[in-house]
C-alpha cells in the first residue's frame, strides 16, 4: 500500500481512531474555550447595565457612551491581523491565556472609569487587548477538527454567548444590586471589577488545559494521533488547493471580502441588539436595570443556547449550511423589525418572544457563518483571512450603536423603533450573499462534507 493510499487509510470516516480522537479533543479543549469566550462576551457587553449608572455617576453621556461602546472594534480590528500572526507563532495555548490576562486587567479597570474621555480610552483598550482571541480561536478549531464538525464545534464554542447572557445577564444584574446595597462602592463599579478578575483568572488556567497540536496531545494514544494529524493534513491539502496561499493573497482574495461582508451584516444585528437588550427589556416590562430586568434579559439567550447547538449539530452538509445560513439570517432580520414594532405598540410580551427568536437566529447563523473561511483557509492565510473577516466584519459592533443613535435621533419615537429597524436591514443583505454561494465554484474541500464523521458532543 502506498503512502497516500495509507494516509487516506487513517483519515478515513470509518476510522474508529479518528471518531475516538475528535470526541476526545472536544472533551479536553472545549470547556476552556467555551470558558475564555464566556468571559469575553461578558466583559464586552456588561457596559449595558451600567449605561444609566454611569450617566448619573460620572456624567458620561450619551454620545460619549455610543462612541465608548463601538470604539472597542476599532481597538479589536486595528490589533486583529497582528495578534493572530503572533498565535501562529508562539502558540494558541501561551497567546490565548495572555489575550485573556490583559482584557481582564483592562476590564477590572473600568470600575475606576471618572469621566467620558476615560471611558472611551478603555473601551479602546479593551478592544486591543482582547483583539485575536475569537479569529484565534475559530484558527483553532480548524486545526484540530475535520470539516465535517466544524460547525459542531464553532456553535459549542458560540455557546459562549447565551451562556455569557444567560448567567451573565442576572450576574450583572445581581452585582449591581449586591454592590449598591452592602459594599463601600457603586454596584457598577463591583460589577467591572469582578468580572474582570475572572478573565485574568480564566486566562491563567488555560495555560494548564489547552494544547497547541493533536501531536502534543497526551490525552490521545499514537492511533488517534496518527488517525487525527492524517485527517487534517488531507485537508489541509484540499484547502490549499482551494483558497490563496500567504498572508497578502489572503488579504486579497475576493471570497475573504464576500465573508467580511456578510460577518459585518451579522455584527450589526448582534451587537445593534446586545448592547441595548438591559434598555429594551426595562422598557417592556417598565422596570429598572436590575435584578428583574437581567433575569427577563436572560431568556432570549437560554432559548438561543438550545437553537445554537442544535442547528450547529445537524448543519453538516453542503446543502443544510446554505438553506439554514439563508433562513435563519432572514429570521434574525424579521424579528428585529418585530421587536421593533411591538416596542412601539406597547406589547412588552410580543416583543420579548420577537428579541427571543432574533437572538436564537443570530446565535444560529454564527457557526454556519464561520464554517465557509475555514474551509478555504489554511496555515497564514487562514490567520490573515480570518483575522481580517472577524476585524473588519466586527466594525459592525462600532456602526450598530451610533447607526442605533442617529436614526432615533433623526426620528424620535418614545420606544426608539427606528433606530431598531435600522439593525434588521443588514440581515436581509446577508441572507441574500449566503444564498448566492450556490453559484460558488465547487470547492474540494466540499468533499469533507459529504463523509460521514460524527462524534458525540462533549459532556
């Protein structure tokens, strides 16, 4: 038997090694990046629950709080590309546990925030120090696991964000009433410091769990290293077969620009939303920032979990990627309207189910997003590409919140619908653009779709 034909042999689907590697790697790397990602949503969106706090306490107004929220992707586009060339060459395992450390220091500083300029150059800190752990992440991934799960493990890992919000929202929510009632300070200042604390200690512990290569693996025995390092450097070859080679080509290939696109009209939709959700709720169920508001701001997201891993699970072909990333991106657009609208008829329980369903959308869309780029992207390109599509596609979360302002500025309603609507228009776009992949040449990379790997979901 030749060489190849043995190669092929290990990385073949029906390889018991190799199902028993990947359930095994998703079982020792999961829980860490989930962890890491956890803390990082928390950190870059708990800014909500201390808008009306900080306004009062430090006078940060309203502008300065727009630009202060989105300004943290300009930080995170402009560090993006470098961070993840540096994760390509000291290591996942020592770059993602030192983005973690210094987010977390910076995140823990806000709670000493004095005035607007202050705010807007932390949140710009933020966005610098936490640049590359997501594109870093998501690299990860495409180095440890097939084609075929992928998006299985790109939607755990999103499972991050609902965690994130579900736990996070009353977190939050419940420090600031914790803090304003037994401790010296304001609750929004114990909220920053101790969930910024937990980022330095999440980082510090994934320098214990995470591992570079399937061949420094010790959890792994020498077939399922074998079966597993077969696997991915089959297709590797395929990959690089199908996207560009090197950093520049990569940066200028047209494919990476179409994805950007559409990552930008989802960021607009995320963030247009999360930033905002504490404000929205209150304002449905007309109650305070505070423990009620983040219990009610937590079931968008517990019902986005369950929609999250179950569609990222079943999206393992060709076919389910593009019709499920078409229909759900058309979801996420027509609920976000429908918040909008049931904010302005006062049906606080309609707009609740509306922001639910557009979360559950989003969160969906993500993996089946994330799954296109990696599938063409490999070794510097794909740290180049991916880290341009999340940098410059995240400078949806700078125009969302200003996007936001100016339309209800512009026409001013008690419930702010317009500046609502304004997010919902750029999913549509998206719709449309994952759709239009059906024209896309066949990729042999499109091979791996269509075998048979499964693996059970780690517990």
């Amino acid at each position: 038997m030749s060489t190849s034909d043995s190669r092929a042999g290990l990385a073949s689907t029906s390889n018991p090694h190799l199902k028993s590697a990947i359930s095994k790697a998703a079982k020792h790397l999961m829980p860490m990046l989930v962890i890491l990602y956890f803390v990082a949503f928390l950190d870059r969106t708990n800014v909500g629950f201390a808008e009306e706090a900080l306004q009062v306490d430090r006078g940060v107004s309203d502008g300065a709080f727009a630009l202060g929220a989105g300004i943290f992707f300009i930080g995170y586009a402009l560090f993006e590309i470098p961070s993840n060339l540096l994760l390509k060459k000291f290591g996942a395992r020592f770059w993602l546990a030192r983005i973690a450390i210094t987010w977390g220091i910076v995140a823990a500083i806000f709670a000493f925030t004095t005035n607007d300029t202050m705010f807007i150059i932390l949140r710009f800190l933020l966005g610098v120090t936490e640049a590359g752990l997501f594109p870093g992440v998501i690299m990860y991934l495409s180095e440890w696991f097939p084609n075929k799960v992928r998006v299985q493990m790109i939607a755990i890992f999103y499972l991050a964000q609902p965690f994130s919000q579900m736990i996070g929202a009353p977190l939050s929510g419940g420090l600031i009433s914790v803090g304003d009632a037994v401790t010296p300070w304001h609750g929004w200042q114990v909220m920053f410091f101790g969930e910024g604390i937990l980022a330095v200690i999440a980082g510090i512990a994934s320098l214990f769990f995470l591992i570079n290569s399937p061949h420094d693996a010790k959890f792994l025995n020498d077939d399922e290293k074998a079966a597993l390092s077969a696997t991915m450097e089959r297709e590797d070859s395929a990959r690089t077969e199908d996207g560009p080679s090197g950093v520049w080509r990569a940066m200028a290939n047209w494919k990476v620009w179409y994805f950007t696109i559409i990552y930008f009209c989802l960021q607009i939709a995320v963030y247009g939303t999360t930033f905002y959700l504490p404000q929205q709720v209150a304002g449905l169920i007309g109650q305070k920032v505070g423990w009620q508001v983040g219990l009610v701001a937590a079931i968008p997201w517990l019902v986005g979990l369950f929609a999250c891993y179950y569609v990222g699970r079943a999206a393992n072909t060709v076919l389910r990627r593009r019709n499920w990333g078409t229909m759900f991106y058309v979801a996420t657009g027509l609920c976000i309207l429908g918040s909008a609208w049931a904010g302005a008829a006062n049906l606080p329980i309609l707009g609740i189910m509306f922001i639910t369903l557009a979360v559950a959308s989003f969160l969906s869309v993500g993996p089946i997003t994330w799954a296109y780029p990696t599938a063409f992207l490999t070794g510097a390109a794909a740290a180049a590409g991916i880290g341009l599509i999340n940098s410059l596609g995240n400078l949806g979360g700078f125009v969302a919140p200003l996007m936001r302002t100016a339309f209800n500025e512009a026409m001013p309603t008690e419930s702010g619908a317009w500046g609502v609507v304004s997010l919902g228009v750029f999913a549509f776009l998206a719709a449309v653009m994952i759709y239009c992949t059906k024209f896309f040449r066949q990729a042999k990379s499109d091979e791996f779709l269509e075998t048979t790997v499964t693996t059970a979901a780690p517990h």
